[in-house]
C-alpha cells in the first residue's frame, strides 16, 4: 500500500461534502435563484411605488384622495366586509363536516370546494350575468321588483364570494383532521353542549389558522379584478372597486394616479405576507402542522 | 334527517354534523354549483353546429393557441426556475433568506391589475427592463408569457418545498457511500421523489395561468388573432350581448378547467403515496 492511499483511507471525505454541493455549485444555484426572483418579482413590487411617487407626493395625495378614487375604496372595503365573513362562517361549517364526521362523498366535496380555484374569473362573473342579468334566469322577475344585482353591490359581492369560497376552509380543515376529535369527545362525555365545545375547544385550537385563511381571503376578495370587472358595469363613482379604478386611470394615460392608488393595494398585499409571516411561525412555534399554500391558492 | 344519516359511516357523539354539512352544501349551491350549471345550461340552448361554430372560430382558436401555449410556457419555466429557488431556500443558508422566502407567496397576495401595469411598464420599450432588451415584450405574445411567469411563480416553490424538507438525508448518503457522483445522486435519487410534487406545481401553475386575465390585458396589447387571450374573447363577445357566444367558450374552459381539477387530483394522490402518507 502506497503512503498516499493509505492517507486516502485515513482521511475520507466528510460526509457533508459528499451530500452537499461544491461552493461555486452553490453560489451559481443562490445567483440564478435569486436572479430569477428579483426580474420577476423584486423589480415589479418596486416599481408601483417608485411609479407611484414619480410625479411627486402632491400628485399621489390627490390621486388617492379624488371622490372616484375614494368611492372605489369605500366599495372594495365594503365587498370585503360583507364577503369575507361569510365565507368564514362557510369555512367553519365546511371543515368541522370534514374534519369531525366520517360521511360518504367527502373527497367530492372536497373537490367541489377548491373548484372556484380552477375556474376563469371571468368565466365566475358570467356565470353571475347568465342568472341574475337582464336576459338571465332572474332578469325579467328582478326588472319587474325593481331590483338591481348585475351591475351593482350585490353582483360585486356574488362574484367575490365565489372566487374566495376556498380560502379559509382550505386552511382549517387539514389542521382539524389532523387534530382529531377526543378533545371534543372528551368535552362531550363531560357534558358540554355543541357550541360550547365549538366555542371554548375547537375555536381556541384553530384560531390561527382561521386568521391566515381569513387574511388571504381578504387579500383576494380586495384585489379580484376580472370576475368583478364582468359584473361591476364600470360606472365611475358607483361600481368601480380599486383595480377597476386603476385600470380605468391607467387606460386614461394617467399612469402617476393609477400607480398611487396600486399602491395602496400593493401595501396591503405586503401587510398581508407579513401577517402571514407571523401567523406561520406562531402555528410552528405551536407544533401543529398548516397547509401548504399551494392548496389555498 | 334521514338524508345526513344515511351519508353517515360511523356514529359519533359530536354533534352539529346535519347543521354543518347543510349549511355546507346550501351555501356551495347557491354559490357556486348553480351558477356554473346556468353556463352548461345555456349552451343547451345553442344547436350543436352553432356551438361548434361558436367555439371554432379563427379568432377563438388562435386565443385558444396563445392561451395554452403560454401558460404551458410559463409553466415550464415556473418548474426549471421553481425547482432552483425551493432547492436555495431548504438547503442553502444565505443573508435575506427568509426575506426571500415570505416574498415569494407575493403573486398569490398582489391583486392581478397592480401586477399587470407594473409588469407592462418595466417591460415597454422605454420601462427599466424593456429597454435594455432587443425585442418587444409589452404589447406582444412574449408580454402574455411574462405576465403568466408572475402569476404561477409560487405554486411550484410551494408544493416542492414540504417533499424537499422530508426528504432523508439518509438516501443521499447511501448513494454517495455506493459511489454515485452528486451529480448522479441528484439526477437518479432526488429528482425521482420530488417528480410528483414538481409535476403537481407544473399543472397548478398551468391552470391558474389558463384562467388569467387582470395582468395580462394590460401587458397583452390584446390584438385580435396575436395576442388575445380566451378569457378576454369572453369579455368582448360579452360586451357585443353575445351572451351564447360568450357561454359556449366559457364552457370550453370550465371543461379544461375540470380536467386540470381532475389531474391535480391523481397527481396529489401520486406524492402523497410517494411520501407514504
């Protein structure tokens, strides 16, 4: 045996080199990582608000501050307050049928719960103008009662509805199932009734699961832009929410205004990833395990 | 009720089951079965050469062809680059990275409008991106791609990130101690297990770019026959009260749509048993 095999044989190589990447490896694979993620996403969030203040911030203040662009805020912010509570109620119903009871047909309901994230916003809107439009199901019986939905709130609030359907069920009920049911079987032996076990057992155990699907609800709800476009009729001032807004100020040329009130939404899009920050780590400082959020989206 | 007792497998004490699951399947009824079936319905009324001709037009098979092909596009490269950016994110260690990895869920959280202009401005001719480019990108095909890239850049990170996470250390060693090269570890070890997860991101990005319409009308330049998308040919025919028109393409997509839904299904099934869970 030659000195410098049996040095080989000494020394063999540490098992971290031999499951890891060499350093030039691994600087390539950070810098194409990294390169890709700053021209498709850095760079775009920092442009809407260098966009934003380009013309100054007198031109921002009056661009988020004209009545249009108000009445578009107050809109969105009500779509949002009406929509987002209700698909929470959903959510909850939803994932405690799931979670808690064994029944025939719940993978196709399941399925039948993520459908609105297949489906077109566009084609949701439609949907919504084929029922309750003036040539649909409901149109003429609506005419006649004096009742407006299409090209109103209550079409804004369907076509928001069905697209955030999933979000906070999605969230809630792989975290129910995996918790299982003694704790509420336990509460029931000892005599709990059915909503102070929901209350006092079931809530306090999900509750940030519940906050993070109810964030991402919002975030959509607020921004959903083509289900909405179809059934809002655009009326400045009265059916606009704030991406038909941006879009009617951007198809005008005023590029500073539309980006103003875009970043607006921008910032909520970034207050939402860091509650959705802070709610994750609270969840695995908990140790319960949280859906992914390819399933919520 | 005897309906909720007969869906029932097995007693259990809890109660709540009849309010909850009706609840459940009102609610979904009301708000989504009903008026999707109302598009199904509608083309009933349409005469099959009038559908076929309806959704066979020249300019709805090149919105067709401009649709898929990009968001197969836009797909693919979300699965090279997806697959690059999860890889960085479990295994290696660098300054920002947690930064890095909150900010890629940033698709799914900005409004689809918000990225649209944005993305339409930094690639324009004079934007900070497109000038420094030899081709068109806004107002082109290319634009529709790019856009679509945005919208599905999280889905694959996404779902691989939880396989890689698992993934044993152990089978790596194995294969080094038996004398594979990383390379050849990679290739024939790693890239096997994370296949359903990348193929499970590959079909989600893929839909949700089929469906896509709020950023890519602004980057699009939205010319008939080049670079129009299906979803906006649905607005258009809408806007004309071609309300047959605008259902017999819109069933069209909520059949791809269901047939993605259904693939996404078996591909989910296909990790889980991968992870045997």
């Amino acid at each position: 045996m030659t000195a410098a095999t049996a040095a080989r044989l000494q020394a063999p190589r540490r098992v971290g080199d031999a499951t890891g990447e060499p350093t030039w490896v691994r600087r390539l694979l950070i810098g194409v990582a990294l390169g890709f993620l700053t021209l498709f996403l850095f760079v775009p969030l920092a442009a809407v608000f260098v966009e934003a203040l380009k013309k100054g911030l007198d031109v921002y203040w009056a661009a988020i501050t004209e009545p249009d662009a108000l009445s578009a805020i107050r809109l969105t912010l009500i779509a949002a307050a009406i929509s987002v509570p209700l698909n929470l109620v959903f959510g909850v119903a939803a994932a405690w049928a799931i979670a808690k009871f064994e029944f025939r047909g719940k993978n196709l309901l399941l399925t039948l719960i993520d459908l609105p994230f297949s489906v077109s916003p566009v084609v949701a809107g439609l949907v919504f103008v084929l029922v309750f439009g003036l040539q649909g199901w409901f149109g003429g019986w609506l005419r006649e009662h004096d009742l407006k939905i299409i090209f109103a709130l209550p079409g804004i609030v369907l076509a928001t509805l069905f697209i955030t359907v999933p979000f906070v069920a999605r969230e809630l009920i792989p975290l129910m199932q995996a918790q299982g049911t003694e704790q509420e079987e336990a509460a029931r032996v000892l005599g709990a009734g059915g909503w102070q076990i929901f209350f006092r057992i079931t809530l306090p155990n999900v509750k940030w699961a519940l906050l993070y699907g109810v964030i991402l609800c919002n975030a959509r709800a607020m921004g959903e832009f083509g289900a909405v476009s179809v059934v809002s009729g655009h009326i400045r001032g009265r059916t606009n929410t704030m991406p038909l807004h941006i879009e009617i100020l951007y198809n005008e040329y005023q590029f500073a205004a539309a980006f103003a009130v875009a970043s607006l939404l921008a910032g909520l899009a970034l207050v939402t990833l860091v509650l959705k920050y802070v709610v994750e780590r609270r969840i695995a400082a908990y140790g319960r395990p949280i859906a992914s959020m390819e399933q919520s989206s | 009720m005897p309906f909720s007792r007969a869906l029932r497998k097995r007693h259990s004490v809890l109660p709540g089951f009849d309010l909850a699951l009706g609840f459940t399947l009102l609610y979904l009824s009301f708000i989504v079965l009903v008026p999707l079936s109302a598009a199904f319905l509608k083309t009933f009324t349409m005469s099959w050469p009038a559908f076929w001709d309806a959704v066979t037009s020249e300019r709805v098979v090149a919105s067709y062809r401009l649709t898929f092909g990009a968001s197969l596009g836009a797909a693919f490269v979300n699965a090279c680059f997806g697959l690059v950016v999860c890889w960085v994110l479990v295994r290696y260690d660098f300054p920002g990275r947690r930064l890095v990895d909150a900010l890629v869920d940033l698709p799914f959280a900005l409004p689809t409008a918000v990225a649209g202009i944005a993305l339409t401005a930094l690639y324009s001719g004079n934007g900070w991106i497109g000038r420094w480019l030899p081709f068109k990108v806004s107002f082109t095909p290319a634009g529709v791609w790019v856009a679509l890239t945005f919208i599905g850049l999280p889905f694959v990170v996404r779902t691989l990130q939880p396989v890689l996470e698992d993934l044993q250390k152990e089978v790596e060693e194995a294969a080094a101690i038996l004398g594979a090269t990383r390379l050849q570890t990679f290739s024939r070890v790693i890239l096997p297990i994370l296949t359903p997860a990348l193929l499970t991101g590959f079909a989600l990005a893929f839909a949700r770019a089929l469906g896509e319409y709020g950023s890519v009308i602004f980057i699009a330049g939205n010319l008939p026959l080049i670079s129009e998308i299906t979803p906006l040919l649905i607005i258009t025919k809408l806007e004309q009260y071609d309300y047959t028109g605008a259902t017999a393409i819109a069933v069209v997509m909520l059949v791809a749509a269901f047939v993605l839904l259904l693939a996404i299904n078996a591909l989910q099934a296909w990790t889980r048993a991968r992870q045997g869970r």
